[in-house]
C-alpha cells in the first residue's frame, strides 16, 4: 500500500480565488489515480452526495478492474472481479450514497459476454436476470439499491430493473409505441432516463423517462431542428441530461424537465457538438463536446464553461487537446467525475468546488490540501 501526498501550490489557490470572486465556479482538481499494477484509469461516474466515485483501472494490458474513491480521503479501493463465472474485466459503472457500486463484468476489454455486477461493501456477486436472458448490463444504482440497465443485446437489447433479489423488463410503451432498449439513470424516486426506439420511424432516437411506480412512460422530445434524443442521466430531482438529433446525426446537449420540457445548453467556444452526461438538482450540467478534440464542459443554468478554464494551468492536467477527456457526472454539491490526460498520461480526475470567499476562506476549505491518499 503506497502513500500519495496532494498538495494546492500558493498560485493554485490565488487563480481559483481570482476565478471565484469574478462569478465563474471555481474548482480544484483531484487525481483519482490508479490500483497497484495499473497504467491508466478512467472515471464514470460519482455518488449524488459527492461522497464516492467509480469507474475502472487498467494495466498496458490485461484485465481492467472497477474501483471505488472517496473524495472525503482521497482513498482509492480496487473491487475484485468476478471469480464464478470468471469475468476478469470489471467496470464500475455508477455508485450510491452508501458507497454501493454497479456496473459489468465482461471476458474481453470489449464487454463480450456482459454480466450485472454489484459490489456491496467490498463483495462482488451478479445481479438476477431475467428469465431466458444470459447477458446483462447495470448503468446505475439509487440510494434504494435499485440498480438500471439492459440485457440482451444489438436489437433484442431491452431495458430492466434490477430490485429485491430479481430482474423486470421494462416493458412499457411511451407515444407512438415507442420502448426503451437501455436504462441509464435511476433516481430515488423511482423515475428511470434511457434510450429507446420509435417503431414508426426506425432512424430516430428516442429518449425516454419510465416511472417504475406507475409503470408509465413518457418521451422527453427533441430540440429545434431535431426530432429525438439520447437521454443519460436523471438527477434526485428529476432532470434529464442527453444530447437531441436529427435521426442519429450529431447531437446537442440539453437539460429536460417535466414541467419545463427540454432547454438547449449552450456549446463551448470552439465545439460544434456535444452531450450532456450528467445534471444535478440544481440543474447544472456537465458533459463532453468536440471540434478536433474532445471538451469537457460545465453548465450552471446559464452559461457553459469549459473544464480546463476552471483548473489552475499548472496542475499537470490537459482536458482540451486530446480525444480521451470527459465529464460524466456532477454531484448536488457539485463534484465533478470524469477523464482527462494528466502529464500524458489518462487519468480519472474529480474536481470538487472550493469555497468563493476570499482566499482565507479558500485555504480552510481546502484544508490547505494536505490529504493523504492511500491506495
């Protein structure tokens, strides 16, 4: 077990100070890291408190596993893979307030063979499947322990939940007949965001919000211009982050409500396309646009920044000219999951926002940034 001291340099902390009396949210910017053995790793998402992140870590070669991270110690955890059957590529897909990790455990770096896994304090073991179905996926998991995703695959591919010892289809039809084919997002309220198809019209995409208490499904809608959506994401309060197209042409990112339907997020400078991946209950989102790279972004209801403006330059950390960064999700209080390429190299990050007083006010939020961390 090594020991990782992270520290904030004096002008890290003057520039994020600089960053938050001018009104642009301010962050620091947090290597996850890798599990002993390993090269890169990458991150997926965190939990609605900001407590925990996930994702996976993974050597030159060879089998990856998921991980879970505390943002609280900066402590990394790797999660066994699973050893019956062997799925020797682990993937933490989503984790909980409880520390609750879900995602997949596959035979190749591909996902061949998928099988729904859930770590529970530390222990791996398969989630149910429905009957006749041998494959799966687990996308995300509440602070119910009730975990979303698919099963099957290509176009027998269906979307289900995964509750209480067992495994249902989601089956139900939104307007037009349209049904979901993968879960992504699951709240505490029951109400689940994926992606789906229209039976009439077999080139759109359709994104979808199934309630799971009423068994009921509606269509989130499209943009201007468009006619759907892919929906990836739904915060404790209900909104719905994705990306809207014309049929599958490329997307704009967007943040959906049920009372205020969808409203477009404004693409950063430079970017003519993008997703939101993840939203808040605030409505903030974050997400993942590109040119000739891929950008990171946030949005806070009004504006969209870029991830690399709101870091110190300094740390090492480049999140705007590779292919390989992204933001996939943001806590209520706002911490930041994704990839970016530090000194070269890929690497999960979590960026958490600091204090926007003055710079004292910085230096005890940050706890002049002396945590240990011990993977």
């Amino acid at each position: 077990m090594s020991t990782t001291t992270v520290s904030v340099a004096a002008g890290a902390l003057l520039s994020i100070g600089a960053a938050a009396s001018a009104g642009i949210p301010a962050y620091n910017i947090v290597e996850i890291g890798v599990l002993a053995g390993d090269s890169f790793s990458q991150g997926f998402r965190g939990s609605s408190d900001g407590r925990y992140a996930t994702g996976r870590s993974l050597p030159p070669s060879g089998s990856s596993r998921a991980y879970i991270f505390d943002t609280t110690t900066l402590t990394m955890s790797a999660l066994p893979n699973l050893a019956s059957p062997v799925r020797n590529f682990g993937v933490g897909n989503a984790v909980n307030n409880s520390g609750v990790v879900v995602g997949t455990g596959a035979t190749t770096a591909f996902g061949s063979s998928p099988l729904p896994l859930i770590w529970n304090g530390g222990v791996v073991s398969q989630l149910p499947l429905p009957a006749g179905q041998t494959i799966g996926r687990a996308n995300d998991v509440n602070n119910n322990n009730v975990a979303v995703g698919s099963v099957n695959g290509g176009s027998l591919e269906a979307a289900v939940v995964y509750s209480g010892g067992s495994a249902q289809l989601i089956t139900a039809n939104g307007p037009g007949g349209t049904f979901m084919r993968t879960a992504f997002g699951v709240n505490d309220a029951g109400l689940v965001a994926g992606n789906g198809v229209d039976p009439n019209n077999a080139a759109r995409n359709v994104g979808l919000v199934y309630n799971i208490s009423s068994n009921t499904m509606v269509e989130v809608g499209a943009l201007p211009g468009a006619n759907g959506a892919l929906a990836f994401d739904i915060s404790p309060a209900g909104h719905v982050a994705g990306s809207s197209m014309l049929n599958q042409g490329s997307g704009l990112p967007f943040v959906w409500t049920s009372s205020s339907g969808m409203t477009a997020i404004p693409l950063p400078v430079g970017t003519s396309q993008g997703s939101a991946r993840g939203v808040n209950s605030d409505g903030w989102a974050v997400g993942t646009a590109s040119s000739a790279f891929a950008i990171p972004f946030l949005y806070d209801g009004s504006q969209t920044y870029r991830l690399a403006d709101l870091i110190d330059p300094s740390t090492g950390w480049d999140l705007s000219t590779n292919t390989s960064s992204s933001a996939l999700s943001i806590s209520d209080n706002g911490v930041i999951i994704g990839t970016g390429v530090r000194n070269g190299v890929v690497k999960a990050y979590a960026m958490i926002p600091v204090p926007t007083p003055g710079a004292g006010a910085l230096l005890g939020g940050l706890g002049v940034v002396a945590a240990r961390r011990r993977r």
